[in-house]
C-alpha cells in the first residue's frame, strides 16, 4: 500500500511554535501553511481544516481513516494511547500529528524522487 501523502498539494510547518488563528475555522491553533492551487497566496491552517476541510483532505477522506485507522493498530500494538476519535474525526491534537505524518512522508517521498533523478 502506497504511503498517504500530500502530493502536488502544497502544505508546510509554520516555523512558529506559537499557534496562530487558522484561516478557515478561525480557532487559534494552526501550525500549518496551506498554498493555494494557483500559487498566488498561502493560508494558516489547522491540522483538523488540512484533514476535513480542504479539497484535499474532502478528495482523501477514505484514504485519511484508514492511515488513521492503521496508525491506532499500530499504537495499541506498541501500548501507546490511540488517537480519538470524535464522530469518524481525530481530535485536534492527533489531526496536528497525523498532517506530521503525512507531511513527513511526503517530504521522504520528494527526496527519493530527487535522488532517483540524480542516478540517471
């Protein structure tokens, strides 16, 4: 199974420990960046709006639960806490963990596509 990435969709860390008002649901607690298609402007997000809200996390709901889903087998299996969920949704902290993820994954995955281009 292919690892959940972001893909041409462009999301970064906030370089800022300190949360700032997300852009969509208004609450302060983002520490992403989200880069619009078109490239022209970029918006704090939270990890629960990357997840649920934007056309990228709607376009990967299923794909989103089940990452969710292995990531709590994995957890029980290492006798660490689940992420909890709240009405099919990871709650806030687990939403900022989970884009970690994903955002970690997707940055390995830029880095082998750059090093298999370097071998040719």
């Amino acid at each position: 199974m292919a690892a959940l990435t972001f893909g041409d969709f462009r999301v970064h860390a906030l370089p800022s420990a300190v949360p700032m008002r997300c852009g969509m649901c208004k609450e302060p607690r983002a520490h992403w960046v989200v880069h619009n298609t078109a490239g022209t402007g970029r918006q704090a997000v939270c990890g629960d709006c990357v997840l649920y809200e934007t056309p990228w996390g709607q376009a990967h709901a299923e794909e989103i639960a089940g990452y969710i889903g292995r990531a709590n087998e994995a957890r029980r299996a290492g006798h660490s806490r689940e992420f909890e969920l709240v009405e099919g949704r990871v709650e806030s902290d687990g939403a900022d963990v989970v884009v970690g993820g994903v955002y970690m994954a997707t940055q390995h995955q830029e880095r082998l596509r750059r090093a298999m281009g370097s071998e040719r």
